[in-house]
C-alpha cells in the first residue's frame, strides 16, 4: 500500500514541481530523493488512470473539531479555455 502512495507522490511532484519550484529546487530534491531504492522506479513511471483512488480528503473543523470527509471537485474552463483550474472541497456524503 506505501508503494503505491509513494508512488502517486513522485508522479505528482515530477509533473507540478517545476511549475512552482526553480529547476536549481528541483534537481537538489531529486537527487536527494534518489538515495531511495525505489526512487528511479517511481521517478519513471506513470500512475495508471485505474491506480488513482477517487478517496476522500479528511478535513478537522476549526469550528467543532470533528473530522469532516470531502471529496475534491476540479473545473476546468472550456470556454475559454484557461492554463489554470479550479480545486473545490465537496462534502462526501
């Protein structure tokens, strides 16, 4: 189960990292990161479409200090179409 977080980690950070981080940033984390076994095979692979697991995001209330499940939403324009997009919590019921 780790493998497959881990895994969904590096292939977030390889694809996000150099929009908001210098590449001086990225090659020290990278090489950092390589001292573990499993980097290079982490590194050069894609999650599959059918590995991402759509789990909810648990979020603790500032007002009551229960454990709040939501699900995250994202919207896309079209029309216009636009670089960005937009990440929304839903509540998962």
């Amino acid at each position: 189960m780790w493998e497959r977080e881990a895994h969904f980690m590096v292939y977030g950070f390889r694809y996000m990292a150099p929009a908001i981080h210098s590449p001086e940033k990225v090659a020290a984390i990278v090489d950092r990161c390589s001292a573990a076994l499993e980097w290079d095979r982490f590194w050069s692979t894609e999650v599959g479409r059918g590995d991402i697991e759509r789990r909810p995001v648990r979020v603790l209330s500032p007002d009551t200090g229960d454990w709040m499940n939501y699900h995250i939403q994202v919207f896309k324009s079209e029309r216009p179409q636009r670089t960005w997009w937009i990440y929304s919590p839903a509540p998962a019921t």
